[in-house]
C-alpha cells in the first residue's frame, strides 16, 4: 500500500511538468479506484465523449487512394496505413484511449487496416467493442456501418479488419461467423487471400485476417502471417538503475523515474521495414509502430514511433516496401498517414500507378 501511494504520487509529480499527461495519471488513478467494479463502471464509461478532430490540408483525396494502384499489383505490395485498437477513441480520460479519429474519420483519412477487439454482450445478434475492460460500443453500429458505407461510397478501397475476441465461446465464435463473415451485408471478401491475391480481387471487400477462429468453418480472408513477418513488441521495456550495496548489485526499474526504452521499439520498427523491403511481394507484413508500458504511456510512446515512421518512409523513398503499418494517434503526425500513402506511387513502384 504505501509504495502504491508512492508510485501514484511520483506519477502525479511528473505528470505536473506536462499537462497532457495527465491523462496517463487519471488512467492509472481510476482504473485502480474503479477496476474492481466493473459492472458500474462499464456502465459509466460506455458512453462516448468525443471530440470532432481538424482535418489535415491536403489536395490528396484519401478517400480513394487505392483506387490510383494499379489492378495488377498485389495486395500485400502495398504500404497500408492503420490503427492499432482502431475502436478506443473518445473515452472518457482518455482511459486506454489510442485514437482520437473515429473510425469514419479513420477511413477517410486514408487507413485500412482495423484493428478490432470485441466481447460478447446481452445483444444475440451483436457485439461489444472493448479494450481491456472498457465498454466502447456496438460491433454493428460503432464499427460495421460506417466501414459498409465507407466501401459502398468508395468501391476501390479495401480494408483489412483483425478482429481479436475477448471470452468468446465455441457458439459465440459460430454466431461472429455466421452473422457476420458470411452475412454478405457486410462485404467480407469470401474466398481465401493470400500473397498473390491482387488489389483488383479484393476491391469493396473486407478482408478478414485471422488469428485464432478456430470454431469458423468456412476458410475466408487470410491468415495473420507469421512471427516473423508481425513485429507487434507491445510491451515497452523500462530502462533500469543500477544500485551496489553491500556487494550486491540492485537493479531498480522505475518508469517513473528512470523512463522507458523506446528506443528499442523504435530500431524494432525499422528492421522490420528493411525485412519487409528485402522481402517485398512474397508475404504480408504487420509492423506495430504502438506501444504502452502496462496501458500506460500511449500517446509518448507513439509521440516517439511515429515520428520514426515518418522519417523512414521520408527518406527510404527508393525501396519498394509492402507492410501494414498499425499506428496509434496517426492524426497527431501531421503528414504522417499521407506520407505513407503516397510512398506507394513513387516511379520505382509499378508505372501503371497513377502518381497524384
Ligand atoms: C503464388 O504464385 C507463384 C507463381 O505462380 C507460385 O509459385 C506460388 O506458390 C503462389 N503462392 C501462393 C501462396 O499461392
Ligand atoms: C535499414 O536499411 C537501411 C538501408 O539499407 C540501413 O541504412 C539501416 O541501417 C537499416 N536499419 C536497420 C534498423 O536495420
């Protein structure tokens, strides 16, 4: 208990010296006051408080950006823009906050791949969108209606969901499939996708990427590639003190304190572009550019990513690189989501593209 109170008064101290952050300090202070209830507090906190976010300039038309690629190329030869828990955007506090675009704004700014957490609710012909504990809304209504409009709006596009579920059941598995996947509403692309599969096949259709469904019976979309083609090392390690007493070396780890490394993240990111460069065309790739310390630090952790993402593609513009890049607060880079999209019409790329 007392170091408890410690910690939660070193967060406060620090957090004083920057006003955004204390958001990080509510974070941890109501989720620890709160967490053990978590009836009244899904209650209170599956509302949405959110704030329409200022659109960057640009003349780039992010609605139809693939629409410029040519039918020819593959899917996974293209540098795909997307959000990490794309559904955690305006949340009360910013608890487990990731993004603050909705996922309308999402695709009109250019991102399509989603990342997509659900648990079941009292709904039986729907599902909860969460993180962690967090209640943030209907599968249907907050994530399958405006990625419907979106694709029938926009035909060219495609979008690649994950989905990733919470607590699922042998049944509720079947229900997500038979409901959803194969219910031809939603415009799930129903035949396999692999790494010869063109754009011009999956063009207005979601594409499934699957993990663990293993009650699906139908074999749709593609399979989450492996280890080696997802770089997804979450959890930021802290940096350590050293302390000598008595002959006996203590190593002292404190975020608070000491910081993390994100550094590391960030040389995870980049060798992972450079793999997906030498390996370009032959498999898809997913690198996380996100990252939190135990949900913590969201936003200065990608303060730091996405700025090593921005730069990369800024100045590695003669490497042909297919990845779905997963990024959290894309909208606080300026130029970031744009920079990504347009890396995929340089001249070395195939010269049927129409460059903007
Ligand atoms: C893709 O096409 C090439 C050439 O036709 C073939 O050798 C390869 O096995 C195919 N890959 C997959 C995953 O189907
Ligand atoms: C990535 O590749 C570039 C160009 O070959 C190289 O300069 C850079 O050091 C590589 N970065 C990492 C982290 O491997």
């Amino acid at each position: 208990m007392v170091q408890f109170i410690i910690v939660l008064i070193l967060v406060f101290l620090e957090n004083l010296s920057n006003l955004k952050r204390v958001f990080d300090f509510l974070n941890i202070l109501v989720s620890l006051l709160i967490a053990k209830d978590e009836t009244c507090y899904n209650k209170f906190f599956s509302h949405r408080f959110h704030v329409q976010v200022v659109l960057s300039h640009s003349n780039l038309d992010k609605n139809v950006w693939m629409g410029r690629i040519s039918d020819s190329r593959k899917l996974c030869q293209v540098l795909i823009p997307g959000t990490h828990n794309s559904g955690a955007y305006g949340i009360l506090f910013g608890l487990g906050q990731t993004q603050d675009w909705s996922i309308k704004e999402q695709l009109e700014n250019g991102v399509r791949f989603l990342d997509i957490r659900l648990a079941r609710n009292l709904s039986p012909n729907d599902f909860e969108v969460v993180h962690g504990f967090i209640k943030l809304g209907s599968f249907k209504k907050f994530i399958l209606s405006p990625v419907t409009k979106f694709l029938t709006d926009n035909p060219s596009e495609v979008i690649l969901m994950r989905i990733k579920t919470y607590g699922f059941d042998f049944d509720a598995e079947a229900r997500l499939e038979r409901d959803f996947m194969m219910n031809l509403e939603y415009r799930f692309y129903q035949k396999i996708v692999n790494s010869n599969t063109s754009i011009s096949q999956v063009r207005g259709k979601i594409v499934l990427l699957k993990k663990h469904h293993k009650a699906f019976k139908k074999k749709i979309g593609l399979e989450w590639p492996l280890n080696n083609n997802v770089q997804d090392k979450y959890q930021i390690e802290v940096k350590s003190y050293d302390l000598q007493m008595l002959g006996t070396t203590y190593r002292i780890s404190c975020p608070f304190i000491f910081g993390i490394d994100i550094k590391k993240k960030s040389d995870a990111i980049l060798k992972h572009f450079n793999q997906s460069a030498r390996h370009y065309g032959s498999g898809f790739y997913i690198n996380f550019a996100s990252g939190s310390y135990y949900g913590l630090f969201i936003w200065r952790i990608a303060s730091v990513t996405n700025k090593v993402v921005l730069d990369y593609f800024k100045t590695n513009s003669h490497r042909n690189i297919g990845s779905i890049v997963v990024i959290d607060y894309p909208n606080r880079i300026p130029g970031l989501v744009e920079t990504l999209i347009e890396y995929n019409f340089y001249s070395n790329f195939n010269a049927n593209d129409k460059i903007a």
